[in-house]
C-alpha cells in the first residue's frame, strides 16, 4: 500500500528524512532576505541620525540597563561622562570582567565576529579603529547584505526637529528605507489639544504627501483602551483612523511600554506591562477596512493575540519586541504562532536603532524560525505528509517579506 507521503504530487522531490528536512529548512531560512518591518534607522544620507561602530552599539540603552546592575558608579556619574568614556565601562564590565550571556552582550560579540574582530579584546582600540575606517554608504551596503535585508522601516517622526529639516531639504533618498509616520508625540502627551480635528487632518496629510509612509504608527501604554472617552479616544477616531482610510494606509499599534519606571536611566527606564487585546479587537471590529499591524510588548498577552488574528482579517500580528527579543522567548511566541495561524504572520522586525544591530538581531531570529519551522515540518510529516523544498522557499519567502508587501500594498477587501 503506497503512503500518503508517496502517493503523486506536482512536486518532484519531497524531503522524507527528518536531517535532510533540518539542513534544507536552515538553508532556506538563512538565505531568504528579509524586509525588515520596524526599525529605527536611518540611510547615510540621513548624517548624524544614522548610528553606526561599536560606541553606539555597547551605549544602547539595552546593554546600559544591564550594565548598571554591575557598575560602581551611579547613573548621574555615568552619563556626563563622553560616548567613548561609556562604552569603556559598557565593556569592561559586561565584557571583560564577566562573559556576555545576555541576549544584548551576545549580539555585539555577533557583529565583531561578522567583521573578524577579536572578540575577547581587553580594549576597543582595533575596534574603534575599524569602524572609525568604514565608508559609511558602503558600510551600510554591507551590513544589509551580511544581515540579508532587502529593506527596512524606518520610524520617522516629523515632530523631532533635526529630523523635519532633513524632510524640508533635499535629503538624498535610499529606496532600501521605507518611512513610517511615527504619531507618538501627538498622541502621547498630556496637552494633546494641539488644534481641531480639521486642522490636524491637514497636518497628517501634509506629511504623508511630503513623506509616504508606509504605514502610520503608534506605541501606546499597557491601559490602552477603546472606546474611551479620552482626548487619545477623540485622535483616534476624528484624526487617525480617518485619515488611514482615506489613504489605505495600515496603522501600526505597538502596545504595552511604561515610560520611565526609573527616569535615572534615561531610555533605559522603560518597562513592560500586560494590556487589553480586547480594546484591539474592538478597533478592529469598528473599523474592518483600516489594516492593523499590532505587536505586544509583554509575553502574557502572546495568546490572546493570536486569538484575535484568527477572528479579524485586517489585524496582522508582527515581531518580538525588545523584552521579548530573546531566543527562549521568540521561540515560543514564533511556534505558537504557527500552531495557529500558520504562516500568516511576521514572525519578526528588528527594532534596530545602530545599523551593526541588524547583523545579530536576524542571524539570532533565523536560527529560532528554522528550529520552530522545522518541528512544524516534522510534525506534518510524522502526520502523513511530507513537504516539497519549494513549499518551504515559498512558506519562509511570505513570512520574510510577502505578507509585510501584501499588506502595505492591498486594500483589507482584495487581500485573502
């Protein structure tokens, strides 16, 4: 009796051997470029807004918040002191004098191992100096294609000065960076009465013709709600979600930061906190035509969301983010979200604010898509169907870029 596994297919080759299966699911996963859906970077182009070398790297605020666990100085002594100065403590207290497990510490020995830097150095003098040697337009070519983004998002907010004067120029642009309209400061400050809702509308439409984003977005606190009766309430409805229907763009919701827990550690005080899908479900309910990206910043809320994927169309989960960028973690949220919702879903954006981060931040999620992938192809294959090697370029291609495109480029009614 011939098996389902072996019974006629349009493909010609099926991958019946769970090794062979691993080694061509690790193959496909680390070899599809990735559109990177949220980041904080900037093109070269962009001047001092594109972060780059090893200083920015250890002085980001996730390796300043662990190293403060350990410093001997407090953090009004810490940040007077230069970018140099920081990173010299950053290192020799994660680095030198204790060895970098964390997911953060881990990823900076990632990108000294990319470019062949010693990465047990008790100073970062070979470091410095090869970045500091870096021309930075082919600096960035590079790392794209050591990281295998085709593209990425930026956050652009036209509110922050420096940035608005970049937009006003004539700034050279890189097609590899996509903007987003980044709406935080005019939702998520207490003198929200900034003008009428006409006169907002205008300002929203001005930007989005001077900038065209791909998608507007916003990260709000863990007490989100909606319907409310707050003037967060009143944007939303007269302002934003409007304007999202009048030019199909998706509105990106990224729920569940505490600003400043402990404002002496800057960007590094932020902390997590459990939200209400509900209050998602319920925007999604009341407006089926506006695409949602949504992402949450707290594991407990995982569930529920994918449980709401599964009842509305226009909502597209996305990314592990920050507290959740861990291996333990992505890969549990990435396998329950093919348990159940298959592969439509981003299993994952960057967040990357230093171009470097791109490096270790995707070799790191790659290595815990393919463990997930392959358990989920193992499983149907021990359930009776073997999967094609085209299937998985086609299944890992999606996930990578094709429900990202789709999204941002099909109204919520043509989409399936």
């Amino acid at each position: 009796m011939v098996s389902s596994v072996e019974r006629h297919t349009k493909f010609s080759q099926l991958l019946t051997d769970a090794a062979e299966l691993r080694a061509h699911v690790e193959s496909v996963v680390n070899s599809t470029w990735v559109m990177d859906v949220h980041t904080h970077l900037f093109p070269a182009s962009f001047g001092g807004l594109c972060l780059f070398g090893l200083d920015e790297l250890l002085t980001y605020h996730y390796l300043t918040a662990e190293a403060f666990r350990s410093l001997k100085i407090s953090p009004d002594q810490f940040w007077p002191l230069s970018k140099t100065d920081q990173a010299d403590l950053v290192w020799k207290t994660l680095f030198v004098d204790s060895s970098p497990t964390s997911e953060a510490a881990r990823g900076v020995i990632s990108v000294l191992d990319a470019f062949g830097l010693d990465t047990r150095a008790l100073d970062l003098t070979e470091a410095r100096e090869f970045f500091s040697s870096r021309n930075l337009p082919e600096h960035v070519d590079h790392v794209l294609e050591i990281a295998r983004v085709t593209g990425v998002v930026m956050t652009n907010d036209p509110m922050d000065e420096a940035e608005n004067k970049l937009w006003t120029s004539n700034v050279i642009s890189d097609s590899r960076f996509k903007c987003s309209l980044r709406l935080d400061r005019l939702f998520n400050k207490p003198d929200l009465q900034m003008g009428s809702s006409t006169e907002l509308r205008r300002l929203i439409d001005g930007w989005i013709k001077r900038m065209s984003p791909v998608y507007m977005a916003l990260s709000l606190p863990p007490d989100f709600q909606f319907p409310s009766d707050d003037s967060r309430d009143r944007l939303l409805r007269e302002v934003v979600l409007p304007t999202a229907q009048e030019h199909n763009l998706p509105l990106t919701l990224m729920v569940g930061v505490r600003r400043r827990v402990n404002a002496a550690l800057r960007e590094a005080g932020d902390a997590v906190g459990r939200a209400d899908v509900s209050a998602i479900e319920r925007v999604c309910a009341a407006y089926p035509d506006v695409k949602f990206l949504v992402t949450f910043l707290s594991r407990e809320n995982q569930h529920e969301l994918c449980v709401a994927a599964r009842k509305f169309r226009n909502l597209m989960p996305f990314g592990c983010w920050w507290f959740l960028n861990n291996p333990s973690i992505v890969s549990e949220i990435t396998r329950e979200r093919i348990e159940m919702l298959g592969q439509s879903f981003i299993p994952q954006h960057s967040d990357s604010r230093v171009l470097e981060q791109l490096i270790y931040k995707w070799k790191h999620a790659r290595k815990q898509i393919a463990d997930a992938l392959f358990d989920s192809y193992e499983q149907l294959l021990n359930s009776g169907r073997a999967v094609a090697p085209q299937e998985i370029s086609r299944d890992v291609t999606r996930m990578f870029s094709g429900n990202f495109n789709e999204w941002v480029d099909t109204p919520v009614s043509e989409s399936h």
